[in-house]
C-alpha cells in the first residue's frame, strides 16, 4: 500500500512549480491525471531532447512527470470544461500555477470548485499568490522574478559579482515542495472535519521563507546582506577554499571542530589565538583569518586533504560536478538515480525520491507519460464515456 493510494489529483500544471508538486503526491501513491492542452505542457518544448529515430522528447519534461496519467482536453470548449467538471468531482485534489485571473476566466477559481465540490483541496502556486495586493496578485513572474523580488539573488554569487541566480529554478521547486505539504495537511484536516480548503502558494513567499539569518541580520544588526561566494556570513571558516589541483568545502561548524581542523592542517597555534579561539571572534576577525587558511589550503591536493580531513573526522565535500553525482555510489545506494523505460525513447536516467519513508516510501514506478497518453482511459473508466462519445470529442477537437 502506498501512502497517499486512493488520493486522486488533478495536475492542471504548467512547466516546473506546480507539476513538480505533483510528483511528489505521485511519488508518494496517489493518483496524478495531468490535464494539458491540445499543444501540450510547455516544458515539452524544453531541452535536452531524447532522440531514437523519428521519436524526440524532452527530457524537462520526462524529470518531473513521471508517475502520472496524461489527459489532452481543450478547456476553451463547453465540452472541455463539462469534462474537467466531471473529472473534479471524482477528484481529492487540484493543483495549477497560472496567474489567478486565468483560473478565474476559465471558471474554475477556489469558489467556482467549492460549487462542484464542497470538500475540494484546491492548490495554487503563483509568483505573489492569489491573496495579494491587487497590483501583484496578476504579476507574471518565473522562477528568476521570484529569486529577485524575494531578495535571494542579492545574497548569491561572488562578493561584488554581478546578479546571481541559483544554479536551479528554486523558486518553483520550492513552491512545489511547499504546496505538497501544503496538501497533506489540508488532507489530514479534511480527514477530521470534512472539509476542504484552498492552499495559497506564493513562489516568492516561498524563497522569503529560507533566507534563514539573512532576514534577522538585517532586523536585528541593520545589515543588509551580500553574496558571500562559497562562505556562511556567520559561522567561520565555513566555505570553499581553492585547492593545489580543485576545490574543497569545509564547514567548521563549533569550536571542537576548530580545534581539530587546526591540528589537521598543521596550524595548532591559531586554536587558542585570541583572535581566532571562538566562532564569534573568527567571525569578526575573518579578513586577517581567511587569508592564512587559503594559503595552507593551497597547499596540498584536493585528494590529499580528503585523506587528511577523513583521518580527523573532519565535515568536507569535494565541489561535485554533476557527472560525479549521478555515478556516485552513496547517492545510487540511496535510490537517487533510477532509470525510467521512456516508451520511444528507451532507458532515461533522472533523479529518484527523497522521501525515505519505511513503510511508504516516495517510488518512481512509471515513465512521464506523452501526451493525452490516458485520455481515453480516463474518459472511458473513471468518467464513462462511450467508445461514440470519446470518438465525437476527438473529432471535434475537444479532446486528443
């Protein structure tokens, strides 16, 4: 039994926040009907491109849908909304991340499915949320405008660099990760009350939420924060340092561990100096202290600094390249990457589940399905749609 089996959402998603939402939920069990549009989600359109033959798809898409039912349904036609309304009611969840007018337009707003369905978890994820501000409640915004206008950009990159965006598109994924849990709790309150609710996610509310101390050193010290580079602003040494050959992290977290860092690097006679024997004095003196450690860093090879810091029991992380992740042996331990058998395609590698639960773990247990792949089946088993009735639709285009 999976966790959420039995759990039916409709995925009325686009691109990245709201369908990476859902594959969490689809991870976890439940059951993912993807409705799109007769052109399809826009990430089909996004790179890289698996190609086998006359066969092209995009491996965007095929990273944050698998595990769930695609539906081509034309919602501008009466026909089209008359099935999405039917789909709502044999439904738990809806989840969508468009401006809110265009739900609006369309007739299916919080209160609009409230009509169809009393007890319905509508999720939304936009750039501002639908609870806003009139002037920002119909913003565009991507991924970047939410890294910008949350004020997580100007605290990335190298110090006096250029705007930094994170190197991926956190502003949707978190949104997806926070909309999940979002649901979850809606569900468990329907569960005991019997009611639904609407679960208003804002992208950027999302990246505001995780600035961690960089909101308190501003409403606490006045300062107003800067990209740092590789290093924490408080917690020293705490960041990446250039190596004889590469990179290597090291977090020094506490005071023991500075203690052993030193002996590891041969430098015991910074452990008690008075300017460096506590975090909180390294911290306000890190300009003469860093200095010292990047040349001692430089020093030795990544590889043998590795050897050295494993010897002291010391927190580090070689800086990783992407190649290195998917082929590392911890990371394939834990389930990370898990080949999916793409249909056209063949074996597709992406990134697996997370969600190490002992009982109910998150699975990728099917591919991204292409598109209106489960139209009729949806039309014809959950919604009873005559062999006739699917054939009219698909003539008429309100269905593919």
């Amino acid at each position: 039994m999976k966790a959420l089996e039995g759990i039916r959402v409709v995925d009325l998603g686009h691109v990245l926040a709201a369908p990476f939402c859902t594959m969490i939920l689809a991870d976890l069990g439940a059951e993912v009907i993807k409705v799109e549009p007769p052109f399809g989600d826009d990430s089909r359109e996004f790179g890289p491109f698996a190609e086998k033959g006359d066969e092209i798809q995009s491996g965007y898409f095929i990273s944050v849908n698998r595990n769930k039912k695609s539906t081509c349904i034309n919602l501008k036609t009466e026909e089209g909304k008359k099935i999405l309304t039917e789909l709502i009611k044999k439904s738990d969840v809806v989840v969508e991340n468009f401006r809110p007018t265009t739900m609006k337009k369309l007739g299916f707003s919080y209160e609009d499915m409230k009509e169809i369905k009393s007890d319905i978890i509508y999720c939304s994820i936009c750039g501002f949320g639908h609870d806003a501000l009139p002037e920002y409640a119909t913003k565009p915004a991507y991924d970047m405008v939410a890294q910008a206008y949350s004020g997580l950009m100007s605290i990335t990159g190298p110090v006096g660099g250029p705007p930094c965006r994170v190197g991926s598109s956190v502003g949707d994924i978190f949104a997806g990760h926070q909309g999940a849990i979002g649901i979850l709790a809606a569900l468990q309150y329907r569960e005991k009350t019997g009611e639904g609710q609407h679960v208003d996610i804002s992208m950027v509310d999302g990246l505001v939420s995780v600035l961690e101390n960089a909101v308190v050193r501003y409403t606490i010290n006045g300062e107003i924060p800067g990209p740092l580079g590789g290093a924490h602003p408080t917690i020293v040494p705490f960041q990446s340092f250039e190596t004889k050959d590469d990179w290597i992290i090291t977090p020094i977290g506490n005071d023991k561990l500075w203690k052993d860092f030193c002996k590891a690097i041969d430098k015991e006679e910074l452990t008690d100096h008075p300017k460096f024997k506590t975090n909180r004095l390294r911290t306000e003196n890190k300009d003469e202290l860093i200095p010292i450690l990047a040349e001692v860093m430089k020093s030795k090879t990544t590889k043998e600094w590795i050897d050295i810091f494993e010897e002291y029991g010391l927190p580090y992380s070689p800086l990783n390249t992407v190649d290195k992740v998917v082929e590392d042996d911890n990371i394939n331990y834990r389930g990370m990457m898990k080949e999916v058998e793409q249909p056209g395609i063949g074996k597709v590698k992406i990134a697996g589940s997370p969600l190490k639960l002992s009982k109910t773990p998150g699975e990728v247990r099917s591919h991204a399905p292409k598109l209106g792949e489960n139209t009729e089946e949806v039309l014809s088993k959950l919604l009873n749609y005559s062999n006739e009735e699917i054939e009219n639709l698909k003539n008429n285009e309100v269905v593919k």
